[in-house]
C-alpha cells in the first residue's frame, strides 16, 4: 500500500543527551497499594531505534509508558529521557520536556470537546503560532496519516482506526525527538493496523524518531522488524534476509513485572525460554 | 448472590479524609496562584463565564422571584397581626440582600454548575484526557481549573444582585396586590433599611460560594476513579459537598462580619 506524501524532513535523532539514550529506565520500580506492577525494571532504548514492549495484559505496558512520560512516579529507581531525569523534575519542568516527546494514547484520548484540527494543533495553539502557520502544519499532519478529509469533524464522528491516526498525527506535529505508542493497533482491522504500522515504520526511517511501542501484536513488531519505508516508492518493502538485522529495531518482555528479554529479532527467534518460546509461537 | 461486608478502619477513614482535605487545599491553592501566571486562558474563561453565568440566569431569575414573594407571604400574614405591614419592605429586603440572594443562588449554581464540572472533568480523567493534556506539555489546572475558578466566582457576584433585585419584586408584588401595601411605602423602606455592611455582607459570599463550587466541582472531577460509576459517583459528592461547605462558610462568614461590624 502506498503511504502518503512527506511532510518536512527533519530528523530528530540528531540530538545527543548526556547519558547516550533516547531512554533510559535504571531499576524502575511501581506498586498500586499491594499490587507490585513493575519491580526493578532497567532497559535502554538508544537514538533513533524502535522498541516494542512486549507482555500480557496487566503486565505494566501502559504503566511504563506513562512513568517515562512523567505522568506516573515510579516507588523506586530513575528514569531519564534525552538525558534528563524525569523521576528528579517537577511538573512544571516535565511540561517542557514533554514539549519533545509524543504519546499515543491507547483510546486516543482525542478531546471529544474540540475539533479534529484543534486536537492536533493543541500543542501549537499553547505555543502561540501564528493561524496560518497552524493550518499549514496541521493538514501536512493530517495528509501524513491520511486524514485531511477529517480536518472540520469531531472525534465522535471518527472510527476507532481513524481516531488513533489523528492521535499520532497529534503526537508528530511538533516533530518530537521521542514517540511512546501504546498499543497503537490494539482492537483495529488488519488493514487499518497495517496502515499504522507504515506509519510508525515511515517515523522511524524518514525521521530516525526513536519510539516506544507496548503492544500485543507479535506480527506488528514482526513486520516493522523485517521491513523498511522506502522514500522513492513512499511505502513498505521487505528487506532481504541477510540485512534483516540492520533495522533499527529491538523487542522487550515484561513478566511478573520484572524485563525477561531485552534484544534484537534475532536474538527473539533463538531465545531458548519456554516463556518466551510459547510466547512468539 | 452472596454479599461481603468489608469493615473499614476508622483509622483508615480519618487518614482518607485528611488527605481529601490536603489535596483539596493544594488544588485551590494552585487555582489562585495560577491567576499570576502565564498564559491565563482568557478564552477559556469568558467561555466558562458564558456557560455558568448566562446559562444560570433562567434559574435564578425563577429562584429570586419566588424566594422574594414567598419570605414576603410568610412574614405578611404575622407582620399583619401586629399592625406591622408596613414593615414588610425592610424584611424582605435585609433577608434577600444579606442571607437568602446569596444562599438561594449559590445553592442552584452548585447544583447545576458544581454537578457540570465533576461530571465533565470525570469523563476527561476516565477517557486519559487530561494525561493526554499533561502529556502535550499544558497543565490543567491553569487550562481546565483556574478560568472555571475565575469565571464561578465572578459571574455568581452578578447573578447574586440579580436574584437579590428580582427577590425584592417578587416580594413587592406580594405586598402590593395581596396586602395593598403602597409602592412608594415599600421601596422606601427597602432603600432605608440596607446600610454598606448588609450589601458588604450580601456581596462578599458569593464570590466565596463561586470559589467553593468551583474549586469542589473541579476537586471532585479531577479525583474521578472506577469508570462511568465513578463519575455518577463524583457528580453527586460535588453537589452534596459544595452545598454542605456553602451553608457552613455562609454561618461563619456571617458570624464573622458581625464580629467586625458589631449585630445592628
């Protein structure tokens, strides 16, 4: 399937934090009262990759992401993104940071109370850019995923599929450095997923953004692993076998609220766990 | 089916309700500093302003007219046994202008407003709203909190003169066709009875009541758990609770003015 037209490219990874890592998790831990949701977590995710998250439900998928958004504060442990330690900063200052980094909510979480093109000029509006300049951003935003048709409607109108694009297209408009997706197909058709897919896969080739992406679907992160977004088709291909490895791409699962796998696709395919064997079977 | 009666604590109930009271004190204090900070949301705000001052006036004209000719009805027919129609006028206006305006209007707002902002903000905590708010770097208590703060407070100052204005009709209307009390003998008396501290008195509460429904609508929204249940849930406190906590600032805040202005 053909992906939209570009917008601007101007890839973010090219910012370097102190600690080398678009995200850092250092022995993360959260409970909500008795219930232990996350024990001890540490991972990284470097520059320019795409991490998929991996685990059951109730496993502490959307937990992590909210805690590396800032929006949770974990028991224990510290988190940095872009090098700067969200468990140390004040609400305040996490405003800013946030600034750099999108979220794509499970349900969207679209305001139901404004238009598609306000919710996702909502960060520009804040910022005090000029209505031109808004309009111009959010239809490229909109034609990136495929929804300038939308652009007067509200998100009662929209189908589930259409209302997670129009929170990426949220999340992307300010070109932020870091993307957290939270189960961004969960509960779509197949051919809605794979158009999400595309674009997260375009996200990470085009932009180099490096993202986040807890979800349920092994053959989601399986094709974002063993394709790329090729900019002269502008759409998906398939990499060949021997450079399979070469996608910015790595897989981590969560059990009993503890990392049990942290690597690339391949190391995924020849893991001799049980769990994990059962897991991708 | 089989129901389990879970005993709480009275320990664990103290503990809960201090720390509603804590985060309940934190919140409208935040509501207040942020009218010193940037940006201030004035769109928002004149639209809250709209919804909770235009949208209550219906209310409160039909409020204020009924209490006026109903606290004149009351204290006519004792007022007549003692040759004192006359003194209907004074009345009615010192009960509309210092205790019943206020009281009768901010308890409709609540009811209507207070009920509105639980349940609005409940959807939005319920729907990840407001983290996706947080989350695109804009803080809702300035966006969301502060301008209903602001416009509650300021529009319930207006809606009080106008319940207190229609209070005063209603209770000449009374006067007039059903004890053929004169016009001019009613507004005189109502004019010479109010001195500064009964309109200081009638004033002053309700800004404070506009302050207590919105801050206690916004608290009870924001702190939303359990799905639509727990909207249902937090619409209803918001309503008892700012209704409670009005009849209880209103006694002491009319305690407090005699304390300063001495009883007439």
């Amino acid at each position: 399937m053909p992906a939209p037209t570009l917008p601007s490219e101007n890839p973010a990874a090219s910012v370097v934090s102190p600690s080398g890592y678009a995200l850092e998790f250092d022995n993360v831990s959260i409970a909500f009262d008795e219930n232990v949701v996350l024990d001890g977590i540490s991972f990284q995710l470097p520059h320019g990759e795409t991490k998929a998250l991996f685990g059951v439900a109730g496993s502490g998928k959307s937990t992590l992401l909210k805690l590396a958004m800032g929006l949770l504060r974990p028991d224990g442990g510290r988190i940095f993104v872009l090098g700067e330690e969200v468990t140390r900063m004040s609400e305040q200052e996490l405003f800013e940071l946030r600034r750099r980094v999108g979220i794509v909510f499970q349900e969207s979480a679209l305001f139901d109370s404004l238009k598609v093109y306000e919710n996702v000029a909502f960060r520009l509006m804040e910022e005090g850019i000029s209505a031109e300049e808004i309009e111009r951003r959010v239809r490229e935003a909109l034609r990136f995923v495929e929804l300038e048709q939308t652009y007067d409607m509200r998100p009662s109108e929209l189908s589930g599929g259409m209302r997670r694009r129009v929170a990426i297209a949220r999340a992307i408009i300010t070109e932020p450095e870091v993307l957290l997706y939270d189960s961004p197909t969960g509960g779509l058709d197949p051919v809605t997923s794979n158009t999400i897919v595309e674009l997260i896969v375009k996200q990470r080739d085009v932009y180099k953004t490096s993202a986040l992406m807890a979800t349920h679907r092994l053959q989601d992160a399986f094709t974002m692993a063993t394709h790329q977004f090729d900019k002269a088709t502008n759409q998906l291909v398939v990499l060949p076998k021997g450079q399979r490895g070469e996608v910015p791409m790595s897989f981590l699962i969560l059990r009993d609220g503890k990392v049990i796998f942290d690597g690339d696709g391949h190391q995924l395919a020849t893991s001799r766990d049980d769990y994990i064997r059962e897991y991708i079977s | 089916m089989a129901f389990e009666l879970e005993l709480i604590s009275p320990i664990e109930v103290a503990k809960d309700v201090a720390l509603a009271v804590q985060e309940y004190t934190l919140l409208s204090a935040q509501s207040l500093a942020n009218f010193f900070r940037r940006p201030l949301y004035m769109g928002d705000m004149l639209q809250q302003a709209d919804l909770i001052g235009v949208g209550s006036l219906p209310i409160v004209i039909l409020t204020g007219l009924s209490v006026g000719a109903l606290l004149a009805l009351n204290s006519a027919s004792t007022l007549q046994r003692f040759g004192g129609i006359t003194l209907i006028g004074q009345l009615v206006s010192l009960g509309m202008v210092t205790e019943l305006g206020p009281l009768i209007t901010g308890l409709m707002v609540a009811g209507r407003n207070a009920s509105g902002m639980a349940s609005e903000l409940g959807s939005m905590i319920v729907t990840e709203q407001i983290d996706a708010m947080r989350a695109l770097g804009t803080d809702p208590t300035k966006k969301l909190i502060t301008p209903r703060v602001g416009a509650t407070a300021f529009m319930l100052f207006f809606l009080t003169i106008i319940a207190d204005l229609l209070g005063l009709i209603g209770g000449y209307g009374v006067a007039h066709l059903l004890f053929g009390l004169d016009t001019q003998q009613y507004w005189t008396s109502v004019w010479q009875t109010l001195v500064f501290r009964d309109v200081f008195t009638g004033l002053i509460k309700p800004v404070l009541f506009g302050f207590i429904i919105a801050t206690v609508g916004c608290y009870y929204g924001i702190s939303t758990r359990g799905g639509t249940q727990g909207v249902g849930r937090s619409t209803t406190q918001a309503v008892v609770a700012s209704s409670v906590l009005i009849l209880v600032v209103d006694f002491f805040v009319t305690k407090l003015i005699f304390a300063i202005f001495g009883y007439r």
